[in-house]
C-alpha cells in the first residue's frame, strides 16, 4: 500500500480530498478556533465592564450610609479627636436635629 500517492484510495487522507471533511475541514477547523476566541474574548470584555459599573459598597450589602453621628463616634474611636471635642459635636449635632 503506498500512503504517499495520492489518489490510490488508501493512505492517511483516504485518497483524493479524504479526511478532515473533503477540503473543508481546515477551514471549519479555523471557523470554530476563531468563533470560539471571539465567544471567550467578549464574554471578559462584558464581565470586565458589568464588574466597572457595580456599585461599590464598603458597609455591606443593604446598609445605608453611616449617620453624622457614626462618623463622628469612628473618628473619636480613632483617635482623630478628642473626647471633649466628641462631646462638643455630638451636642452640636444633636441640637440642629430638633
């Protein structure tokens, strides 16, 4: 058997146009490789810009904003004021309220 004859209806190919569909498995083979790189990259470019556009939140799901009274107590929690300076906001904050 000679597989290096082409045309003797044996060999690898299978003859004349044999395997990998008669002349047009190459170029199915190259459809489906660039079908399926353009199918991943667009899934990463519509997840990448989905995740841009989420909103941010840094309490947690569902909670509000902190109050003045929370920013307050965290900053006196810090160390960035003092107590009596606490105070005097808290009483500040307190007093516009009513």
């Amino acid at each position: 058997m000679d597989w290096n004859g082409p045309g003797m209806g044996g060999g690898w190919s299978g003859g004349w146009g044999g395997g990998w569909g008669g002349g047009w498995g190459y170029g199915l083979m190259i459809l489906n490789t660039v079908l399926f790189w353009a199918v991943v990259i667009t899934v990463v470019v519509v997840a990448a810009r989905y995740l841009a556009r989420a909103p941010r939140r840094r309490n947690g799901p569902g909670s509000a904003a902190p109050s003045a009274e929370e920013l307050l107590a965290q900053r006196y929690a810090q160390g960035e004021i003092d107590a009596e300076e606490y105070r005097t906001r808290l009483d500040t904050l307190r007093g516009a309220r009513t």
